[in-house]
C-alpha cells in the first residue's frame, strides 16, 4: 500500500486531497477579480494545492470574412495567453507553483461550467469575487449561484470584492 492511500479502503488520504486541490479562478477584466486571486493564492500557501486560472473569450462576430475573423479570434487568444502568463508568474511567486491555465472561448458562465465537467476530477472549487458595485455581486456569481446553481458540482467561494490584504490574511 502506498503512503498515500488510507489503510482502510485505499482511499488518499486528507492529506493528498488536500496537497492536490486546485482552486479555479476565473479571469476576467474586473476590479474584483484580483481579490479572488490573492484568496486562492492564501489558501494554497497556507492550506496546500494548486490555482487553476481561466480565461474566457468572447466569440469573434466578425463573419463577413473568414480569415478576418480567424484573425481576430486568434489576437484574443494570444491576449488572453499574454496575461494568464503575467498572471501566472504572479501566482508562482505568491505559492511557489506553477498555476494550470485554461483559454476558452464562449459565454464565460457556460465554459466554466463546461470546464468543471471536464476537469471535475482535479478542480477542487471555484473561486470568485462579488463586485464591490451596488448593481449586485456580478453576472457571473449571480448566474452560478441561481438559475444554474444545480449544474455547479464543486464548491462556489464567493470572496467579498472589498476585502483588503488585512482581511484575505485573517481568513485563510
């Protein structure tokens, strides 16, 4: 039996699951989102695992021209690359470990779903960050914990947008 299974059943043991939880946060061009990020970042220095970062793109409705369009799809995606890589070497010099990164192009509520699915087996909870706007907690957190609530089979973290580094430290 191997050091990581559990004597009784073969099972990891709390150990391993927690040395191999991933923690995915979406990125997306909000003031909050870095909020999300730090906490993920906290919770894996402290707690042990990994991030998982997500970059979703909106579809090219650009259809006129095939190859315009192709074009323009692919400048979004080397975008996204750029800044999951920025992202990236931030999150490895905040944990000490390289992040999975994901760059999926759709509606950001519908391949965050897709990927949970996919990836259900190594992503351990979604990390997001509620807007700190009166207009509500954001499109994506209003979307994930309402009407498509049933279809998320992982944890939801919702982090306050306003949390300072003082408050991200005290709770994680």
């Amino acid at each position: 039996m191997s050091d990581t299974e559990n004597a009784t059943n073969g099972e990891p043991t709390a150990e391993e699951r927690r040395r191999n939880r991933v923690f995915l946060v979406v990125v997306d061009d909000s003031q909050e989102m870095p909020v999300a990020l730090r906490y993920a970042c906290l919770r894996v220095l402290k707690g042990g695992g990994r991030v998982a970062l997500l970059r979703v793109t909106e579809p090219v409705e650009f259809q006129t021209f095939g190859a315009v369009g192709d074009l323009m799809r692919q400048e979004k995606r080397d975008e996204a690359e750029q800044l999951l890589q920025k992202l990236a070497a931030e999150v490895n010099r905040m944990t000490g470990a390289v992040p999975a990164l994901y760059v999926r192009e759709g509606v950001a509520r519908d391949e965050v779903l897709a990927l949970l699915d996919e990836e259900s087996a190594r992503i351990s909870a979604l990390v997001l960050a509620s807007s700190v706007s009166a207009e509500g907690p954001g499109p994506l957190i209003s979307a994930l914990a309402g009407k498509y609530a049933n279809r998320l089979h992982k944890p939801l973290i919702i982090v306050p947008g306003s949390m300072t580094e003082a408050d991200l430290e005290a709770v994680t």
